[in-house]
C-alpha cells in the first residue's frame, strides 16, 4: 500500500476582524479572498499550504471559529483524532492585534487549565459569546476557575455536547451579564443555588441531560428568564416552589421527562407563561387550577400520556390568547362541554388518538376561528348535525378511524372553507349527497375502508 498511514490535519479557524486582505496577513499559510458584498470580507487560510498539515481559517468581524481534528488514515480507513488546539494557534497571524467578540470552538480538546490561560494571547478577554461543542470537560466536571477571567462580559454561553456532569455553581458566581446559557446534550445534574447568580440570565437550555431532580432553590432569582427548556431529562417530581421565582417564562418545554404528578399552584407565578408542553411524561391526572394564573397561554401541549383519561371540566375555556391545544395519545374518553368555553382565539385542536366515544354537542360552540381540527383514531359512534356548525373557518377536519355509522346531511353547511375531509376506516354505509353541497374549497375527501356502495 503506497500510503500506509498518513495523518491529515484539520483545523478550521474562523477569524473575523474588519477588512482584512490577503497580503496584510503575515503568515506561511496560502490565502484566498472571498467578498460577501457590503463591507464584509472573508479570508480563507490554508496553513501551511502543505497537503497533509492542513488548516483553514476565516476572517470576519471579530469572530473566530477553530474546529480541531486530526484525520488518521490507516489500514481501517480514516479516523478522526482529536488534536490540542494550542498549537493550532501558531497557524493564525496577529491574533492578538482584535479583541474578539465571538469565539467558537469544535472537537478540541480541554485541559484543566482555565479557559483564559490557553487563550489569553487570542484576546479573549472581551469576550461576549463562547461556544465550547463536542469535547470533553476533564473530569467531566467544569471547576470554577475555568472560565474566571473571561465571566465579566460574557453575554451568550454554550457547552454543547462536552460530557458535563457536573458545574461548580460559582462557576456563574461572575457572570452577571450572561443572557443565554445553553447546557444541553450533557450528563448533567442540577444541586443547589445551581443558577441562582444568573440575574440578568434571559434563556436557559438544560434539554437532554439526566437531570432527575431540581432543587428549589436552583433557579431561584432568574426573575428575567424568558425562555426555559428542561425536556428529555429525568425529572420524576417538582417542588411547588421550583419557578416561583421565574415570572417572566413565556416559554417552557417540559416533555420527555418522568414526572408523575404536577404540584397544582407549579406554574402560578408563571403569568405570561404563552407556549408550555408538558408531553411524554407519566402524568394520570391534571390538577384543576393548573393554569389557573396564565391567562396568556397561546399554545398547550400535553400530549402521548396514555394515564391521562379526561380532564378537568372547562379545562381550556376563557382563555383569551388560546390558540393551540394539542392532546394526542392520551386515553381522554369523556370530555366535558365547557372544555374550550369561550377561548375563541383557538386555530388548532388535536385530540386524535385517544378513547373518545362521544362528543357534547355544544363542545366547539363558538370556535370561529378553528382551522384544524383532528379526531381521528378514537371511538365516535355518532356525531350530532350541530357539532361544527360554528366552525366557519375551519379547513382540515380529520374524523378517520373511528366507528361513525351516519353522517348528518347538515353537519357540514357551516364549514365553508373545508379543504379536507378525512372520513376513512369508519362504518359509513351512504353519504348523502348535500352533506357536501356549497362546500367549494374542498379539495380532498376520504372515504376509503367504508361500507359505502357507491352504485
Ligand atoms: C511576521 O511577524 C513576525 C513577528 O510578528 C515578524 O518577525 C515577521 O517579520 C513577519 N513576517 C512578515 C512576512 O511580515
Ligand atoms: C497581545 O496584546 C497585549 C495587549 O495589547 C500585549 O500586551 C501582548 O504583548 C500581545 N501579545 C502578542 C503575542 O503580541
Ligand atoms: C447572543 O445571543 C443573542 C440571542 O441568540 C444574539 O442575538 C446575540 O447576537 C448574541 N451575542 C453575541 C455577542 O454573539
Ligand atoms: C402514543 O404514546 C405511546 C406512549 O405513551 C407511544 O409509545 C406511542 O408511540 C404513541 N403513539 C403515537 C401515534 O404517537
Ligand atoms: C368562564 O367565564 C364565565 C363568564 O365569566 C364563567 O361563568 C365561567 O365559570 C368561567 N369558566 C371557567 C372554567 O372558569
Ligand atoms: C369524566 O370521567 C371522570 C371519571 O370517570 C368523571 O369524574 C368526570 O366527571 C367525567 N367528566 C365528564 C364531563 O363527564
Ligand atoms: C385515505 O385513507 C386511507 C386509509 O387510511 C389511506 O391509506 C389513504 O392514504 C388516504 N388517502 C388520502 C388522500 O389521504
């Protein structure tokens, strides 16, 4: 084999400082100039320009972007190596002539030195935004000397993929300008005080981790957090005072988890709470007052519970901002007739796959602004002439695999703008013809797996 094994370098630099040009990069690398239109000037480094050590670099407004590898090729193909990105760091001219702003590292290894040590000759001491991705943390344990002289301006941080289980929490003790912190893909858990130092924290991502419990004080004085996204942990309960700290949440994402129960007053604080999903968890029953306090809610989620069998009556009514509620896969099998009681901002409502059998009558009174409405996949033996006939705006409705013998020939005459009728997989043996008359937007109608002869 003329190449028994060969060892190509990869690091990828993308450095931004104003208008750079090629020939005033002082450097043994070949460069290309790329413009972006406007001001906006991209070079490109190859270092050297060497076939085997290979590095590429990017200039563009006080950003630097480095991904690490190194490709091994032997007998069994190629693989990559991680590589230490110091030496890397002699590939790149005058670095230090920008503060940077924005400094994004990929698949380079961490030692146990603190952040600022190995990069200080980068000029990361203004440093706004870090992003750390696929690596390791030694230990798997980030020390609270590690990113101690770079904290104080730091605005945006992402440990993405960095196989953290553990953050000492004075590690945020100095990081009082930090907006967003985005965690996810770790092994972490959470202990006390965890975030408590991130006062002016906005957006906080802790999804796909293994944490299984929060301790209440853990997110205590993040009175700015806007946005907070904890799914696919492993949390099996929350504390009634876990968020009680956390009103300005418009958004929490809560799927995936373990939780078996939900404390009634969980989200009180919460009044601007907008979008919440609570899905895939073991949850059996929904306390009445659970959204008692957040009036703003516009999307709702709660969906592939298959302990949840009904739910409180006029669950979902006088909600102003309603727009969506999404309750698929649960085991729902009675559902009360104030359920969605004047929330007439509603435009989407899924209930399909669950064991209902019949529906009130007056259930969807009002709804005007409905454009979807999915049933399908549950035990409808019969549907009132009146059900939909406030939905004028409706355009999908799905009532397939159910067991619906009759169609009422008026069921329809409000649904003006139906563009898709799903009837498939029922026991409807005819269809009268001016169930579907004046409905000239319809588009598709399925009646397959019917008993319907069409002689
Ligand atoms: C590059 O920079 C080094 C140190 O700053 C300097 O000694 C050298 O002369 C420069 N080379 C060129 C081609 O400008
Ligand atoms: C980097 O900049 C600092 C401050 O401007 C200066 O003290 C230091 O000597 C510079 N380092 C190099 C390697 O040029
Ligand atoms: C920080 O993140 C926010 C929101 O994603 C973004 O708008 C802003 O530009 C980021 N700041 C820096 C310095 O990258
Ligand atoms: C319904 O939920 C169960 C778990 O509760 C899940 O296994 C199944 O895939 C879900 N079905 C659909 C259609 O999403
Ligand atoms: C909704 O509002 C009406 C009128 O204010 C009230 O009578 C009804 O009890 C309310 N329903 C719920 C479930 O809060
Ligand atoms: C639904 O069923 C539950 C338990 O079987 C019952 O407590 C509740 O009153 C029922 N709700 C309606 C609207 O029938
Ligand atoms: C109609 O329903 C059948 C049975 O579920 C399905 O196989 C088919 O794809 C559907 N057709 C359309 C146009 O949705």
């Amino acid at each position: 084999m003329w190449l028994k094994s060969c060892s190509i370098f990869v690091c990828l630099l993308v450095l931004t400082c104003a208008q750079k040009t090629c020939d005033q990069v002082n450097t043994t690398c070949s460069c290309h100039m790329v413009s972006l239109g406007g001001l906006s000037t991209k070079l490109d480094l190859s270092c050297p320009s060497d076939r085997q050590d290979h590095a590429l670099f990017t200039y563009l407004d006080q950003k630097v972007e480095v991904i690490c590898k190194q490709t091994t090729f032997s007998e069994d193909g190629f693989k990559l190596v991680p590589i230490h990105p110091r030496p890397t760091l002699n590939f790149l001219p005058n670095l230090n002539e920008t503060y940077l702003k924005s400094y994004k590292i990929r698949e380079c290894p961490l030692t146990d030195d603190s952040f600022d040590t190995v990069w200080h000759p980068m000029g990361v001491d203004n440093l706004e935004a870090l992003v750390i991705e696929n690596t390791a943390f030694p230990k798997n344990k980030l020390e609270d000397y590690y990113f101690h002289a770079i904290s104080n301006h730091l605005v945006n941080l992402s440990l993405l993929g960095v196989q953290l289980e553990e953050i000492d929490k004075e590690v945020f003790a100095l990081m009082k300008n930090l907006e967003t912190l985005d965690i996810n893909q770790n092994r972490l858990t959470i202990s006390e005080h965890q975030f408590s130092h991130l006062t002016n924290l906005l957006d906080l991502r802790l999804h796909n981790n293994l944490i299984e419990f929060i301790p209440s004080t853990a997110f205590k004085g993040l009175k700015k957090l806007v946005v907070l996204h904890l799914w696919s942990n492993l949390i099996t309960s929350l504390n009634p005072d876990t968020f009680s700290d956390l009103i300005s949440v418009n958004s929490l994402e809560l799927s995936d988890n373990k939780l078996e129960y939900l404390p009634e007053d969980i989200f009180a604080n919460m009044k601007l709470l907008r979008l919440l999903n609570l899905g895939r968890n073991d949850i059996s029953k929904i306390p009445p007052r659970l959204f008692a306090n957040n009036r703003f809610l516009e999307k709702v989620r709660i969906e592939n519970m298959k302990g949840i069998t009904s739910l409180p009556d006029g669950f979902f009514s006088n909600y102003t901002y309603l727009e969506e509620v999404k309750l698929m896969n649960c085991s729902l099998n009675n559902l009360s007739e104030d359920l969605f009681r004047n929330s007439h901002a509603l435009r989407i409502i899924h209930l399909q796959y669950n064991d209902i059998d019949s529906l009130p009558t007056f259930i969807f009174e009002g709804l005007k602004n409905v454009v979807e409405l999915k049933l399908n996949g549950n035990k409808i033996k019969e549907l009132s002439g009146n059900l939909f006939k406030d939905l004028v705006n409706l355009e999908i409705l799905n009532l397939g695999e159910n067991r619906i013998k009759i169609v009422p020939a008026n069921m329809l005459t409000g649904c003006k703008h139906l563009i898709e009728l799903h009837l498939n997989n029922n026991d409807i043996d005819s269809l009268a013809l001016n169930t579907l008359y004046g409905l000239d937007e319809l588009t598709t109608i399925n009646l397959s797996f019917n008993n319907i002869d069409f002689e």
